[in-house]
C-alpha cells in the first residue's frame, strides 16, 4: 500500500511540474514585442566610410509594435533610443567621439504600431536600439520596453588599406634589420656604417609620413571641422499662408557627440490652435556632401509639435529641413509648406592618446619587421669552429 501511496504522490508531483513548466513557457513566448526590419537586411549594413567615393544612403529601420497574438498595435506611442557602440581604447574607430553616445531620441504617435526612420550609421560595433511602447489610449495595452542590438561590421576597404600601410611598415622594418645586421665594418671618422646611417634616415622620413597621416587621419575623423559651407538656397524657418504656420525650432549650433534639440511646430494661421490632421516629412542633410543622414515622415502631436533629439556626427553645417503636407482624407487641404534651419556642428578633435595608440601599432610593425631581419641575418653569418 505505501509503494501505491508514493508512485501517486511522485506522479502527482510530475504533474504539477508539467503544468507548470507549460504555464511559464506560454508567459515566456506569449508577449507583447517590437520586430524590427531594416533595409539594406542586417548582413549588408555598413557604417559611413569617411571620404569614400562609394554611394552612401542611410538605413531604413521599421520597428513593427505587436502583441501577445502577432497583431499590429493600434494608437501606439513608440519611443526610440539610438546607443552607439561603446568606446574601444585600443581599436578606434573613424569617429572615436561618437562612441558610446546617444545617436537619436525620439517620441512619436504611430497610429498602426510602426515606427519607420533613416538613420546613418557612422561606426562599426553594436549599437543598442531601446524602444518603449506605450498606449495613446489610456489602458488600451500595458506598456513594455525592449531592448534591441544590432550589430555592423566595418567596411572592407577599411582591411585593405590597413594590410597595405602594414605591408609598407613590415617591408621597412624588416630591410632595416637585414641592413644593421650585415656589420659592416666602419670607416675612420664614422659614428656608424653608411648603410646604418641611410636606413636611419629612412626610418626618420618613415616616422614623418606616419605622423602626418595620423594627424590628417585625425583630421578626417574631427569630421572636416572649420568649413564654413553656407547654402545659397535654404527655406526660410517660419512660413505662414491663410491656413496655417510651421516652424522649426531648436539648437543653431551642435556639438559632435551630443544631441542636438530639434522641433517642428504646426498652427492654425488665423486662430493659432495647433494643427495634428498634417503629415511631416523631415529630413536632416549634412551639406558638405548633400548626405542624408535622417529622414522621417510623421504627425504632429496633441501641441501640434513635432520633437527629437538627433546628434550630428559630422563637423560640419547641416540642414534640417521639414515639408508639411495635409493628410489625404482630411477636411484641412492646402497646398505643401517647406521650412529649414541650419545647423552649425562643432568638431572636436580626437584625444592624444588615440593617435599616440596609432603611433604604437605602425612603429610595433617596423619594430617587429626590423627584428626578424636580424635574425635571419644573424643566421646566414657563419658561426666561428670551436676548436
């Protein structure tokens, strides 16, 4: 009788167990989540090469917000976060002042549960996209965070270059050695054999160029500070007509590595209430090289505003430019308005021990080419017979 008491007891227990482990892992997967689609798909995407003459268009990132059963949610207040890839010491990248930075802030209504930009992404590593969902309805879903990471390779031709300039290094170092370890003998009057003195030369020419290309690599990644780069055409900042007013507020001036506050704001021209029945296509072009580095197409909110938070990457003037257009079934109709700001961007140099780093690395390959040329010449002399 006590072995059937303990056999019922155990499989009450596995019982239980089973329900169990089935309730938690309907909780696990059953969730409200935001799915992410990008254009060009993960595997293609690759941070802005500076200088390249490559084509160069910002990502396309759709965040879809749905529930528990897959279905899109409705009357949905997304916020999005941008985190840059944290800071490397050893390994920097072209713009070592935007690591670890936020690239973008922004809140927006999405009526259907998406949310879709163009953001450039202007390093390597993994960047951290933290999206909040809220309902714009009150208790219409229960808010919930996620935290996405996506990952982007660095360009090839970054790899190249690098074996190259490598190459050039080794080929240097490793000659040099070969030099200094043939002992020659020196002549009377002579500090050092001539050979020794020519390869210390070149070596001094060598660190020369080097030390000129990590400052105009410096120079480059300070994101081509100091241009005064003023466009002839630019839409005005207020426009007003007989239906309504846009403007676009915000920072004149920004700072690489930190955001930048930036706004738009719609109102009735004659009564001054705020416009929401509008659509909102903005953009944010740095003018050194007419690159689009973010674009969205959006609504107002209840003040009629549009508000984010973007950084500018890139030391150079930028235009923020909106168009406002009426919705299409919308008893409001006039015809589009265009405003635009310039937004003057401050470049900050790299630190000094970055270059210091690049410094280390290209004398360690010399260094490292210089030893095994002495050593293959120290094998090829012939060792005196001991007798």
């Amino acid at each position: 009788m006590k072995k059937y008491r303990i056999f019922g007891f155990i499989s009450a227990v596995c019982i239980c167990l089973s329900i169990l482990y089935s309730v938690v892992g309907v909780s696990q997967t059953s969730q409200s989540q935001v799915l992410l689609s990008t254009n060009p798909p993960l595997e293609q995407i690759r941070p802005l090469q500076a200088g390249g003459e490559t084509e160069k268009s910002p990502v396309t990132f759709t965040f879809q917000a749905v529930d528990a059963a897959g279905k899109s949610l409705k009357n949905a207040l997304i916020n999005l976060e941008i985190l840059t890839p944290p800071r490397n010491f050893w390994l920097t990248t072209d713009f070592p002042m935007v690591e670890g930075t936020t690239l973008l802030e922004m809140q927006v209504a999405a009526p259907d549960g998406k949310l879709e930009i163009q953001q450039m992404l202007p390093i390597r590593g993994n960047y951290q996209l933290n999206v909040n969902v809220s309902p714009l309805v009150a208790n219409a879903f229960t808010p919930y965070q996620e935290t996405l990471n996506l990952k982007v390779k660095e360009n090839s031709i970054k790899y190249k270059y690098l074996a190259v300039i490598a190459a050039i290094l080794f080929s240097v170092g490793l000659l040099g050695g070969w030099v200094i370890g043939g002992q020659e003998e020196l002549k009377e009057g002579e500090i050092a054999p001539q050979s020794v003195r020519l390869l210390l030369s070149s070596l001094t020419i060598v660190a020369i160029i080097t030390l000129i290309f990590i400052n105009i690599t410096a120079e480059v990644a300070e994101a081509h500070g100091g241009h005064n780069h003023k466009p002839e055409n630019i839409a005005p900042s207020v426009q007003k007509n007989q239906d309504l007013e846009i403007e676009v507020l915000g920072d004149k001036n920004a700072t690489v590595g930190k955001l930048a506050n930036l706004a738009v704001e719609v109102k009735d021209s004659n009564t001054g209430e705020p416009i929401k029945d509008a659509v909102l296509k903005v953009k944010a072009i740095a003018l050194e090289d007419n690159l689009t580095v973010f674009a969205y197409q959006g609504f107002p909110n209840e003040k009629g505003q549009l508000i984010w938070k973007e950084q500018f990457f890139d030391g150079a003037p930028h235009k923020v430019e909106i168009e406002a257009t009426p919705l299409q079934n919308s008893p409001r109709q006039f015809s589009p308005v265009k405003v635009a700001q310039l937004v003057e961007v401050e470049g900050i140099s790299p630190p000094i021990s970055t270059r210091l780093i690049s410094l280390f690395y290209f004398t360690a390959i010399v260094g490292i080419g210089m030893a095994i040329g002495l050593l293959i010449q120290q094998r090829r002399q012939p060792q005196p017979k001991v007798n």
